[in-house]
C-alpha cells in the first residue's frame, strides 16, 4: 500500500533522512523503531508532504504523492495522528470528530461516531467535552478517533504511547489490534520497544535518518543484540 524508495528529505540545509526505503503491505502493522531524534517523526512527516521530499520516491496505492500537497494525501486515504496530538482545544469531542469527517471508500467500513464510541469508550462519557478539559490519554484517542472519521485506508501513528500512563498504553494496543482486524494498514513510530513488540507485523530500524535493520517483530524480540545495538538509550 506505501513504498517509500530512497527518500531523503531536509530542514533547511540540514539533512535528515538519507535514502529511506520502506514498505506496508495491505492489512499490516509496521514498527518504524529509533531513538529520540532518529528521523522516525520527520519520516512521517515527509510520507504526508508536511516535509518535502528532496530526492527518491513515495508511492501509496500505486500513485506517486511525493509531490502532492497534504490536503490532496489525506484525501487519497492516507491518515495521520501527530505525535503533538493538535486537537482542537475549544471544540468538542463531538465537534473534533466532524472535523475530521470524509466520505466513506469503497469496500471499506465506514467510520461513524458511534461506532467510534465503541472503540473508544471513554470518549463516549465526553461527547460534549472541550478538548482543553481532557487528559493527554484522552486528547489522543481523539486524535486517533478523529483520523478514523477520515475513512483512511492506512493511518501514520506517530509515537503512539509516548507519555502514556500503563492502562491508556493497553488500550492503545487495543485499538491497533481492532484496526489491523478491520483490514486497516498502519504504520507506527516508536521508541517503546515493548509496546511494538505487541501490536507490529515487522519492524524498521532507524538511526541517524538512515534504515539500518528490518525484520520481522519475533526477531527483534528474541535479538537483544540489536536491540541494545540501536533502541538502547
């Protein structure tokens, strides 16, 4: 669904990702695993046009977007929730979920409030809550919840559980288990090792804005060498 093919993208003069190559096929959890600063946040941010790409290729559903606008990406079905959350503070959970709201997409489920409702339950006692008056685990599952009412067809999680108390981390594995059931693909960014290992298919690892291992998420499990060669802090 999403090949990335020896991206490299910049902030100003500095470089960032040098040669990214990257995959995620239909129905599956990838991990995109490194330190803080290893090019995990910038990476999606490039895949969603927020960052240009400055050299290589970027393919979602066959077409090449590497050029698009974000507008255009998120209506071809690509979701994103950024690390930063970005709610809106003054609107509701309710108001918050319109916003996100797109057409439903052939031979997918659509997602509605309600339906929303059940995988989140908890924002289901808040419906008229302000985003201002919400905790941080609260703010992201209507992150996630509002990119869900998009329809997209493969979701960008940016650090998922960063910052999370215990419990909303389970439910957040929770939720990506329900996705990936729904036939969703996702692609998440993570410095918890632990919390990928539970919910990914397969795992990249990147340092320095360059892919230096693939696998699959048993081997890095069962690797402690890699890990501590490149997630150890």
């Amino acid at each position: 669904m999403l090949e990335l093919d020896k991206v490299d993208s910049h902030y100003g003069r500095a470089q960032i990702l040098n040669g990214v190559s990257l995959a995620v096929d239909a129905g599956e959890v990838v991990a995109l695993l490194g330190r803080n600063g290893a090019g995990k946040s910038t990476t999606m941010k490039t895949v969603m046009g927020l960052v240009p790409a400055t050299a290589g290729s970027i393919r979602f559903l066959d077409k090449a977007i590497e050029k698009w606008s974000s507008h255009r990406i998120a209506k071809a079905g690509l979701g994103y929730v950024p690390e930063e959350r970005r709610i809106f503070t003054a609107l509701s959970v309710d108001e918050n979920l319109e916003v996100g709201r797109q057409a439903a997409r052939d031979n997918l489920p659509a997602w509605q409030p309600e339906r929303l409702f059940q995988l989140f339950p908890n924002l289901a006692t808040m419906r008229n809550r302000l985003g201002n008056q919400m905790s941080g685990g609260e703010q992201q599952m209507l992150t996630i919840a509002r990119t869900l009412m998009g329809n997209p067809r493969l979701v960008l999680l940016d650090e998922p559980s960063e910052g999370l108390a215990p419990v909303i981390v389970d439910q957040m594995a929770e939720v990506i288990h329900a996705l990936k059931s729904e036939g969703m693909s996702v692609l998440l960014s993570e410095q918890n090792v632990h919390f990928a290992t539970r919910v990914a298919d397969r795992a990249y690892i990147i340092e320095k804005g360059q892919i230096r291992h693939t696998c699959t998420i048993q081997e890095l499990a069962e690797d402690e060498t890699i890990r501590n060669e490149y997630l150890m802090v």
